[in-house]
C-alpha cells in the first residue's frame, strides 16, 4: 500500500472516532443530564486525547491531529456539560 492508501485509512479514522462522540453530546445538550457519563472515563479519555495532539504533532500527522483536536472539544464540552448540569439539580 502506497502513503496515499495509509493517510485514506487515517482519515476515516478520524472521521469516524470523532463523529461517534457527536451522539452523546447532542443527548447531554438536549436532556440537560450527564450523569450516565463516567466522569473519571472521561477525564481519563481526555488525558489521553491530548497525549494523542502530543504525539500527533511530533510525527507530523495531519489526521491525528485533526482527529484528536475535535474530539477534545467535543468531550470538553461534554465535560462542561456534566459539571455544569450536576450543579443545577442540587
């Protein structure tokens, strides 16, 4: 397989690892509930977001990068959300 069959492949990883957090964020944003959201799995997965931009940046990966960067904020905000409504029902 040539690179351009490789970065193919890259692509759609990243598209499709980043648009499977899209669900949950809408359902937090509609139902003003998180709380079937781990908040240690997700701070965990963010932790591990960002080593991937680390490690996405240093070898040069347009695709890890891209990938990791939306899914950071997709799960920031997921994050915020569940902070945010767990304050509001005490």
């Amino acid at each position: 397989m040539n690179s351009l069959n490789i970065e193919f492949f890259g692509y759609i990883a990243a598209i499709l690892t980043t648009a499977a957090f899209l669900p949950q964020l809408i359902k937090t944003l509609k139902t003003k509930k998180a709380e079937d959201v781990s908040l240690v799995t997700l701070i965990m997965f963010i932790c591990g977001v960002g080593s991937w931009i680390i490690y996405g940046y240093k070898i040069s990966s347009l695709p890890i990068l891209i990938a990791n960067i939306i899914t950071l904020i997709l799960n920031l905000f997921i994050l915020i959300s569940k902070i945010y409504y767990s304050r509001n029902i005490r």
